[in-house]
C-alpha cells in the first residue's frame, strides 16, 4: 500500500517513488478545499528533496546523484557615469571657451611641448650670442580687456627676418607660455591674447616709463605674410620664469603701446615727482637676480 512504500526502504523503487509523489495528491485537495494554497514544487525545502533522493538511489543500487551546485542569478548593474575630466573641473567660467586639450592655431612644430621649448631657448641662445641684443626684442602679453602687460620672455631672429615675422613664426609657443605664466590673468583669454614687443633689453626704460619707448603689436600666424616660411632655426624664443613667491614684471600702457603713466626720471635730470611705493617695488623686483651692466652698456 501508500504508506508501506512511503515507509519500507526495500519499497523505494522508482514506481513507489511515483506512488509517494502521488500520495501527496490528497493533501493537495484537501488543502484546496479549505481555501488554502498547495506549496509549489519549488517551496520544497531543499534539505528534504536531496535527503529523499539519496535514500531512494542507495535503495536500487543506482550511482549517488552528485548535485550541481546552481549557478550565481545574472544582476544587471547599470554602468557608473565617467568622472569629469580635467578640463571640466577646471572650466568654471562659462565665458571661457578653451582648455589644455585644444592646441592654439599656427605652425604645428611651435606646440608648447618640451622638445619645442628647449629647441627654441637654444636657437634664442645662439643667435643672442651672434648678434646680440639689436637682434632681440622683449616680448609682452596682454589681455585686450585690460591696460596691464606682462613680461613673457625674449624673441630672437637672424638678420633677415623681421620681429613681425618672428613672432608669428613662434605665436602658439609664445602666447602658450604668456597664457601658463600668468595663469589667473591670461589662461582665461587663452586664444584671443595680445603679444607686444619693445627693443630687447629694454626692461628699465619701461619701468622708468619712458615715453619715447612705445609698444608694438604683433599678428598672428596666417595674419603675416611669409612667417610660415621662416624655418624655426631663425628664431628663437627664450620664456620668462619665476623664482619662489615671485610676482613678475608688468607695465600699464595705452591702446598704442605707449606709456599709461607719468615718466619716472633720475635724481640727478630732475625728476618730476617721486616714485610711489608701488613703482619702487616694480623697480625692485625688475632689477631682482640682474646685472645692472646689462642695462648700462654702451649708454
């Protein structure tokens, strides 16, 4: 009967393993008739099914079952969003449109990479040792909203380029150094910078404002003729650096290079007024790590 198959081991064939699942049928209906739901196969604890079945297969002489273990349920993860890159932390102003990815337009042998840098202070060099300062000019930085102009280094070129020529030749060099040197003034107008030139070596008449020494504007690469010609052993460019807690040399000037503020004259022509404090500080920190003989050679 049931229980006998349900009871006896000796019972346990494959038909009475049938007839036991078949016994559960009335406990089934039963629950079914008082409105309770029968468990599902799957509610089976599975203690109960593996110990069942390891008797049942020891009681035919059948091989253990060995059980798989089930594999890990798939869980779909929703990819993590990438991090802001560089330039996106750093553009904090919606006006400023450029970043360190986007190379500034000119001759791509003047990218602001070391290679070019020490190429160029090298060709400076050289060519300042050959010709000397007639064939140098001191090089400014300006953004066109402001009066300020930073000193960003030295242009240098053979005889038979121009300094127009010259810096348009090195402009990406140039104004990418201008733009990293002074970070906070320039970086933002990265792209739209103003450069200037005055003669070389012409530090301590613009400090002394010297109205007779007036500024010129430079123009971009394809804004002069023939300066992707020039080859970049022509010129040369030598970039400003600044020492430990060092502020920099600047100048006030007008729309047309010319001095901003009152002359500043020695003691002994007589001078119209004193320096202020602030132009003295200028003085000295353009004079800071110089040869004063630099200045007064030949005059």
């Amino acid at each position: 009967n049931k229980q006998t198959l349900a009871t006896s081991p000796q019972a346990l064939t494959p038909d009475g393993a049938m007839v036991l699942r078949m016994g559960l049928l009335p406990v089934c209906a039963a629950a079914a008739a008082l409105g309770l739901a029968p468990l599902p196969a799957a509610a089976h604890p599975p203690a109960f099914v593996q110990s069942y079945r390891r008797s049942t297969r020891a009681a035919t002489g059948e091989a253990p079952l060995r059980l798989r273990p089930r594999p890990a349920p798939k869980i779909a993860v929703a990819p993590t969003p990438p991090l802001a890159s560089k330039s996106e932390w750093n553009d904090l102003d919606d006006d400023d449109e450029f970043d360190d990815e986007r190379p500034l337009p000119g001759p791509r042998d003047m990218a602001y990479l070391p290679t070019s840098v020490v190429r160029q202070n090298n060709n400076f060099v050289a060519i300042r040792e050959a010709g000397g300062p007639e064939l140098t000019n001191d090089v400014y930085a300006r953004d066109p909203s402001t009066d300020v102009f930073f000193f960003v280094g030295k242009c240098a070129r053979v005889s038979d380029v121009s300094v127009r020529a010259a810096v348009a030749r090195q402009w990406p060099l140039i104004e990418e150094h201008a733009c990293r040197l002074r970070r906070f003034e320039l970086f933002p107008k990265r792209g739209t910078v103003e450069l200037w030139t005055a003669p070389g070596d012409s530090e301590l008449d613009v400090a002394y404002n010297r109205p007779e020494l007036k500024f010129v504007k430079m123009d971009r690469t394809d804004d002069v003729e023939g300066a992707r010609d020039v080859k970049s052993a022509e010129v040369g460019f030598q970039g400003e650096i600044y020492d430990q807690g060092e502020e920099g040399f600047r100048t006030w000037r007008t729309e047309d290079g010319s001095p901003k503020r009152d002359e500043i004259k020695a003691p002994e022509k007589g001078p119209k007024r004193a320096p202020t404090d602030e132009e003295l500080e200028e003085i000295q920190e353009l004079l800071k790590g110089k040869d004063l003989n630099e200045f007064f050679d030949g005059k």
